[in-house]
C-alpha cells in the first residue's frame, strides 16, 4: 500500500502540474492573438472615412497600410452596367414550340436551335455556348407578369455585342430581341481627373480605400470625401494586449507556493516579459521602447498599463515611428515579433 500511496501521490502532483501549465499555455495563446490583431501594417492602422452625402457612393477603408489622410472631390458621371437585349414575350418557357433554326452571336458563334426546343431549351444553349466558346453573352429567363422572355446579358461593361436568330419561330412568331441597356463603363471625377471602371467598385482610385458607386451625381455637383486617422481602435488593441500580459503575470504570481513555481518555464517566460517591455529596438524613430508610446509597468506589482493620452499623442504626431516600433521598419524587428518569438 505505500508503494501505491506514493504513486496516488506523484499522479496527484502531475496532474496538477499538467493543469497548471495547460492554463499557463492558454494564456500565452491570449497574448499571441492579442499580438496577432496588430502585427501587420493592415491590421495595426485604422483609418475612416467620411463623404458629405451617402446618396451617390458608400466608402470603405480596403488596406489601412496603403491609406493615408486627405479629403478629395468626387462627381459620378457614370455607373457601369451591360449591355441587355431582351426578347419576344412567349406564354410558357416550357413550351416545345420553337422550329429548327440559328442564334449567332457576335456575327462569330453559331448556336444551333434543334426542332421543338423550348424557351428554356435556347436559354440553355446560349449558356452552353459562352461555356464552351466565351461569347460573353448569357441567358436567362424572366416573367414579366403576361409572358416569358429571354434576357441575353452581355459580359462586360467596356463591350457590346450582336445577336440575331434565324429560322427560329415560335407560335409563328420569329423570335427577336430588343435592346434595353447599353454597356457603358463606370465613370468618375476625383479632383478633376477623370477616371473609368468596368464596374461599380473602384479600389484604390483613392489609395487604401473602396468606393462603391450608388447614383450618379447632379451634372457639376461635387461630393467632399474625407480620410482620417482612427486611432480608437488601436488603442482598444494595446489596452488588449496589456490585459492579456496582465493575465500572465497574475496567473505566475498566482503559482508562487506551488512546487512548480521555480520552474525554468515559468522564470524563463516572467524574466523575457518584462525584458522586452524595456527592450530597445534599435530603429531610427522617435520611439525605440514601449515606455515611449504610454506603456508603463508597476515597479511592485509588475502590472502593464497603457497611458492612452500619450499613446494618442505618439499616434497623431508620429504614426510611422509608432508603426516602426511595434512592427519593424524592415531592418530592425519589431517588438510584437519579438514577443510573438
């Protein structure tokens, strides 16, 4: 029995340990994410964006490492769209009612039409025929409350096409189409340079953002875009990270009377923290320690926390050096990877 008494003893202290370390483990993982939501250019700055009228476009910040602050003046001359030709109303697209005949599209491609297909018959045709050629042309099939139509929808806003039947009669009615939409390009004015895409969305027309167009403007009418600095996110981020590495440092403190607690992985991962909220990245900036940007440790407690006026002033004065500091300038690593390390 002592023998054994021993070994319940020994697995009681392993298991405890085990657990000890699975939430040490957990909580290092916190800190890796905390780090992880501001270790990239995109992913650290944070940027808004502001437009005197949501009626003719929406905004939205693409890649916050490529924006930077400036107001600009837009018209919409232009949305794009395709071109659409539509058809001949028929009473039922299930119908078998279509004689022998030819589509062509693009005076080039020449969908064949067998005996007794029906409206569906040809939609599907069309389909098969941009799949297997690219006409640029599809089909679809609508009702418009009295018939069925066929919808050809051409490819891109920059290009038209042609499409004619022959020999292809339906209730003695020679199918034909009619065009309703030309294709035109997207076209805009951003401080008097006139700029066109294929479709509503433009990206990086203003470097970092997305414009989505909604509505041409009033002929002359300009709309004032402004993009601004928005630091409330990052520093909701740094107020994260020095929860997550408060977390570390309660939860070791915590282990203090266990057996474990002079474990080398304990002192190594406590002795590494707080060197590198001292640490000297060696850049070329105005800030080369946390310290500098608003951290600050409690000499007695060892608790991180985060002065986030002076972090908003580093921000609004020198975003680059702070972005240095945490994430490299390419020559000296950042300190978020050296705590990711």
């Amino acid at each position: 029995r002592l023998p054994l008494e021993r070994m319940e003893k020994e697995k009681d202290y392993l298991s405890s340990r085990l657990e000890a370390f699975s939430q040490f483990e957990a909580k290092l993982d916190s800190l890796s994410s905390s780090i992880g939501e501001m270790n990239d250019a995109d992913k650290l700055g944070s940027y808004t964006t502001r437009s005197g009228s949501e009626d003719y476009f929406s905004l939205s910040v693409a890649s916050s490492s490529l924006a930077s602050k400036g107001n600009y003046q837009l018209e919409v001359i232009n949305l794009a769209q395709v071109q659409k030709d539509v058809s001949i109303g028929y009473a039922d697209s299930n119908a078998d009612i279509f004689s022998a005949g030819t589509i062509t599209v693009n005076n080039t491609v020449g969908i064949a039409i067998d005996e007794g297909s029906s409206l569906n018959d040809i939609r599907e045709a069309i389909n098969d025929a941009d799949d297997e050629f690219g006409t640029g042309v599809t089909a679809s099939t609508i009702f418009d409350g009295t018939n069925y139509r066929l919808v050809l929808t051409g490819e891109d806003a920059d290009s038209g096409f042609t499409v004619s039947a022959s020999g292809v009669t339906g209730d003695s009615t020679s199918l034909s189409f009619s065009n309703t939409q030309v294709a035109e390009q997207a076209q805009v004015i951003i401080d008097g340079i006139a700029i066109t895409s294929n479709s509503n969305r433009l990206e990086n027309a203003i470097s970092g953002i997305s414009i989505d167009l909604l509505k041409e403007n009033i002929a002359g009418e300009l709309t004032t875009i402004s993009v601004e600095s928005d630091f409330t996110e990052i520093t909701a981020k740094m107020e994260a990270f020095a929860t997550a590495y408060n977390d570390i440092n309660t939860f070791i403190s915590e282990q203090q009377d266990s057996s474990w607690a002079s474990d080398p992985g304990f002192r190594t991962v406590t002795r590494n923290l707080r060197n590198l909220l001292i640490t000297d990245v060696g850049g070329t900036g105005n800030f080369n320690h946390l310290v500098d940007i608003g951290f600050k440790s409690d000499s007695k407690t060892g608790q991180l926390s985060v002065d986030t006026s002076k972090l908003g002033e580093a921000l609004s004065s020198d975003y680059d050096d702070v972005e240095s500091l945490l994430i490299g300038d390419g020559l000296n690593t950042g300190i978020f990877d050296q705590f990711t390390t």
